[in-house]
C-alpha cells in the first residue's frame, strides 16, 4: 500500500538532510551515516523490580517452601498464621502436635517458631509443605533443604523420653500420593538451636510434591527456617533467584536495575519503609514484615541479593530509599494522607543511607563494608545511583525531607547521582511542583511515572523534545502502556510502549533510563495488570510487551543518527529511531508501524563508506493489534529475524502493526 500524501512525520525529524525528496507516492527513510550523531545514554533499557504479585517470595526468589519461618500473621492476610502452609503430618499409627514458640527464638528479628511435639512416634510425626500453591519436582535434580532445631522438652519433665539420645528426623520429598521421592536423615542434639542441610535427589518428576520433615522419637523440636531450594539456581547461588525466571529478565540485557520499589519502599505507614537493613545479613536474622501489597516478605530475596543479581547480569543497582515521608495514599487514607518521619528522627534516617552507600561500596573493613563481605562480597559493589522517594506528593514536609537527605548526600557522596521524583503522573501539580523543585534544588535526575493509554504515547512523542538540555537528566522509572480493560497485554500496548522508546532514544540526551513496570506477575497472586512478565511454579509466560523490551535492551546504542522520514501523513501512526552501537559500530534502525496498513519504504544510507552491509531484520507483528500472548499457548507476536545484504539504497516493507529493527554492520 502507498501513502498518498508526503507531509514530515515530526516525531522521527531529528535535523534535515540535504536529500532528494521522497517518491510523490512513496515513504522514504533517508539516514546520515557520515555525521558523528549525538551522544545519547547508552543505559536506557533497564528493569524495575518491585515485590508486587509475588514477584519475590513465591516468585523470583526461589525458596520453594511457603512461611518457612512461621511469621505468617493475620495482620498480612485474613486466615494466616504462623502454621499456615504446614500441616500436620502422623504417620504409621504416630501421634503428636504442632505449637507455637516465642521464649527463644533463633534470633529476635525472627520471632517465632514451631514446636514439633511428639507423643507416639509410629512411623515418623511432622510437617509438610506444599510450597506456594504448587512444589514442582523433578527428577534427578538436586534440592537443598535445611533447617534450624533444637530439642525441646529435654529435662525431668520428660522422663519418658531418652535424654540421652538424639532426635532422629528424616526429609523426604513425596509425590501427591504419599510415594517417597527421596529421602534423607539428620539428628538434632541437644539445646542450642543449630541448621541442619540434606541434598535429596527426586527419583521422578512430581508436578505437586509435598516436603515433609518427620521426627522419629518422643520428644520435640523446635524447628525455624525449614527451607528448600533448588541447587540449581540462577548462577548457582547459594539463596538464589529461580533460574527461568532471573534468565528471561536477563535477556532483556538490562543496564540497570531499579528496586525495590515503588510503594513498597514507602511501606504502609510512616515509620514501616523498607529498611534495607533488615534485609542484609543471613537470612534467618532478617527481620520479615508485612508486604504493603498484602502478603508476606521474607527479605530472604534482600540486599544482597539484588546487588549480586545487578551483577551478574551486568545491571547498574538503583536502589530507592523513602524520602522520609509516607505514601500519600498510607494508612488506606486516599489522597494527601502522607506523614512525614519525624523531624528528630531524620539524622537516624539520613545516617542509614549513608550506611547503605558504605555498605555497597565501603572497604571490606569499614562496618557495614563488612557486613558485605561476611555475605561473600568483599569487593564493592560500585554504587552509582540512588533514589529518594517514590511518586511522592511534592508537599512541605515532602520538600523539608528529601532537601534535608539531599544535603548531605551531596556533600557526603557527590560521587552518587540522586534520582528525585515527580509525583505520580506525566503531569499535572505533583509533576510541575516536582520538576519546579528539582530545579531549585540541582537534583541530577528525576524519575517521571505513567501509566496511560496506548494512544497516550503516540500522541505524545515529542514530550521530551522541549525538555531543557541542561537541566535535569529524566529516567522513565515506571511506565507501560494500559489497553481497553487494563489487563491486556496487547500487540497495540507493545508497539505504543515501542514508539514511546522510540521518542526516548531520539531523546537519549536527556532520558537516561526507562524502565518498564511491573515487571513480574504469579498467576493467581496478582494485584496489578498488565505485567510484563507473568509466571507460576513451572513456567514463564512473557508478554508481547516483553519481546519490544528485549528488542531495545538488545539493540541500544550511545549515538543517534539524523534520520528523516518522508511521505507519512500527519497523524499517521508510525514513528522510528537510528542509533549506532559504538561497540560493534552496528548502526540500528526501529520502525514502529502503528497502523492497520503495511507500507513500504526506500531507505537511503547516505555517506555509507561501503557500497554494502549485512543487514539483520528483525520484525514483530501479529495478526491484529488486539493479539496478546496466552499461558501455554504459542506467541501471539514473536520475533522474526531475516539475514541480507542491502545495499545503499534498499526498499522495505513495513508489516501492519508492526516494530521493525534493522541492524545494519559493514
Ligand atoms: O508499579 C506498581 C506501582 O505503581 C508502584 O509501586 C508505584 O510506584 C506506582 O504507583
């Protein structure tokens, strides 16, 4: 299909060319390969993880057991308690009871723990865990369980039971009909709360295995921290991240990770933000808390272990720390119910971030230098960026706050880049009363927010181009493109979110980061749609939106090239970038095709120093813009790569709804 009329599309005019005009019937896309371009960021696809829709526990940590520690309370979720996902198990004639003890916990920032009492052993009395709706197994693979005992009722009291003795306990993976998978056996001696490890070995694959833990004598334990993980680990870390899952967020090639908020860092309520000083240290002293979004946190997925992640997928850590106020929606008060700590408080506060900051990039001898180190981490991590503050509303004891935090962060680190916010939307009197502080302040990067409609981005493509150069950098630190009923992830959603980064890299000068959010779902666990990525205990279902994030993460660059489009009438929905990757001086085309129609264009490579290149296309459509991705079904929109060579000049067809990236290399 042609075109007819020729006006300038402006969202892709980045300078003029001296050119031939377009066909009169014809689109072309004329591209300057001979202009040094314009540095842009070379970081601006990253990721933004928030513990929302178990995207932690029961997600991507891979902890495979539920309440392990036996702090589920009613405060978290109506009906839980510290027994809930335990039962009691009695078997071959045994007999025996499930408590609850807080007189000795193995550490005050974890409570409580269980009592196993056993009056008749029979063929073993325990606990069994079904892990978060579902423990799947599979043969042949190894799974570390672990736990924390002691012997309770050691004394006179128990005269029937042999003090000399220790408790015999056995571990066993079970399949869904009580079969025994696999099988291990510890002792537990004496009073002093000690960790015991097994490794068991699944002889077949069980969908819905259960873990049991049986105590084999009269007597009692005290057991904490019953825990099973996967040995096979994203990396093979020790307390790891679930390998499918921290793999396909890796694949988008993040350059940065945001975390671990969002709301949750505000908590819900004043003095109830995330600390990250609860969540650093080994697990069993990590003081776990009610997660804002309603369910429990354990904090085993913590500090540490985001910085690790961040490292091992090359993505730069940006934490965010609450600017010492509450979320202005806290305390289920909607509105302006933000509270701000209090005033006398704040060097406390202020003196925790400065911890932090020594504890990601202190020497391996300054205290919280070592508390990194302890954790197997004696080099620092390179801190570089922190966040304070999370769509706040911009109010005076907003401002009082974060200038109070700002301060001496600015003195004390003027190596770390503080990422401000603006309010909670693309604009409006958060986003002017932000964007008014920040230039009173120097604040070096602002993180803007917006949830919006498809349409939404296509018709505000140019939002950037107007931005002061000089000023503040931007990161789009939560963003995503809401379609029809906001549950879908659709190919319209993916491709506005494409033509949105689009507009983003024509802008690299001054949008750094972007990221979309949220990042991760658990079916039948979710309180926020559309997501990016969703999942259950055994498989990873992305959605379309996902395949153009990891076509930008894959495809960056850190220079933009002039480029214009000619022969797409005003209003049309079709947008692009050109970037060059230093790297590899790969220079990379994206079109994004936003209509029903297909068309085709002439590209011209203008100051090529080769008559040829190999051209790499990739193209992702699907058969309307309403296709979203289904769980266990084929894609709705995939990915299709074609390899060439192109020439100089080279016609191109653009699919209907379509993203199109074109990696050109000479
Ligand atoms: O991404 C989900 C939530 O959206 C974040 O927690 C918050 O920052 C925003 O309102």
């Amino acid at each position: 299909m042609k075109y007819s009329a020729a006006p300038l599309l402006a969202s892709l005019l980045l300078s003029p060319l001296l050119l031939p005009a377009a066909e009169p019937d014809g689109i072309r896309l004329s591209i300057d390969l001979a202009t040094p371009g314009r540095p842009i960021s070379p970081d601006l696809v990253g990721v933004f993880f928030e513990d929302l829709n178990y995207a932690a526990d029961g997600g991507l940590y891979a902890e495979l057991l539920q309440n392990r520690s036996f702090e589920y309370s009613a405060t978290e979720q109506p009906g839980w308690g510290p027994h809930t996902g335990w039962e009691l198990v009695q078997g071959g004639g045994g007999e025996g009871n499930l408590g609850l003890g807080d007189a000795r916990p193995v550490h005050p920032h974890n409570p409580h723990y269980l009592i196993l009492t056993v009056t008749e052993p029979g063929s073993g009395v325990g606990i069994a865990n079904k892990g978060f709706d579902q423990l799947p197994v599979e043969a042949g693979k190894s799974y570390e369980a672990s736990f924390w005992a002691y012997q309770a009722y050691m004394g006179i009291m128990w005269k029937e039971a042999d003090q000399t003795k220790p408790m015999p306990v056995s571990l066993q993976l079970q399949a869904k009909d009580g079969t025994v998978l696999a099988e291990a056996r510890v002792a537990v001696t004496g009073r002093a709360w000690t960790q015991h490890r097994a490794t068991l070995t699944p002889t077949r694959s069980a969908p819905e295995a259960r873990f049991v833990l049986m105590a084999h004598a009269q007597g009692g334990l005290a057991l904490d921290m019953v825990s099973l993980f996967p040995r096979d680990t994203f990396k093979g870390r020790a307390n790891g991240l679930r390998r499918d899952l921290a793999q396909t967020i890796a694949d988008i090639r993040p350059k940065f990770m945001r975390f671990p908020g969002g709301c949750l860092v505000h908590g819900p309520g004043v003095h109830r933000y995330y600390n990250w000083k609860d969540t650093v240290g080994p697990v069993e002293q990590r003081r776990a808390q009610r997660n804002l979004w309603g369910y429990h946190q354990t904090f085993g997925l913590g500090y540490f272990e985001f910085f690790q992640f961040c490292e091992d997928i090359g993505a730069k850590p940006l934490p965010v720390v609450s600017a010492g106020v509450c979320c202005q929606h806290a305390g289920h008060s909607p509105g302006r119910g933000q509270e701000g700590l209090p005033l006398a408080e704040m060097s406390a506060y202020i003196q925790d971030i400065l911890d932090l900051i020594e504890w990601a990039n202190g020497p391996a001898d300054s205290k919280w230098g070592a508390v990194r180190a302890a954790a197997g981490h004696p080099a620092p991590f390179g801190l570089k960026y922190l966040g304070v503050g999370n769509e706040d509303a911009i109010t005076p004891a907003f401002r009082e706050r974060f200038k109070m935090i700002f301060d001496v962060l600015k003195a004390k680190h003027p190596e770390i880049v503080i990422v401000g916010t603006s309010g909670p939307f693309a604009s409006g009197e958060d986003y002017d009363n932000g964007w008014a502080f920040v230039r009173e302040t120097g604040v070096p990067l602002v993180d803007e927010h917006y949830y919006v409609s498809p349409q939404w981005f296509w018709e505000n493509l140019t939002r950037y181009d107007t931005y002061d150069r000089a000023g503040a950098k931007v990161y789009v630190g939560e963003y995503a493109a809401h379609d029809r009923d906001k549950t879908r992830s659709t190919l319209r959603s993916a491709l506005a979110e494409a033509a949105g980064l689009t507009s983003f890299e024509r802008n690299g000068d001054v949008v750094q980061f972007a990221s979309y959010a949220p990042l991760l779902a658990r079916r039948n666990h979710t309180q926020w749609h559309p997501d990016l990525i969703y999942f259950d205990a055994t498989a990873v279902y992305p959605t379309i939106n996902y395949e153009v994030q990891k076509l930008f993460g894959n495809n960056a660059g850190d220079t933009l090239l002039p480029a214009r489009l000619e022969g797409v009438p005003a209003g049309v929905r079709v947008t692009g970038s050109v970037v060059r990757d230093s790297a590899t001086g790969d220079v990379v085309v994206k079109v994004v095709n936003g209509e029903d129609r297909a068309f085709d264009a002439t590209v011209v490579l203008a100051g090529a120093a080769t008559p040829t290149c190999h051209l790499t296309a990739t193209v992702l459509t699907g058969a309307s813009p309403d296709v979203a991705n289904a769980d266990g079904q084929p894609p709705a929109a995939v990915p299709v790569v074609a390899e060439s060579e192109a020439g100089a000049t080279f016609l191109r067809a653009f699919p209907a709804n379509s993203l199109t990236i074109l990696r050109l290399r000479r």
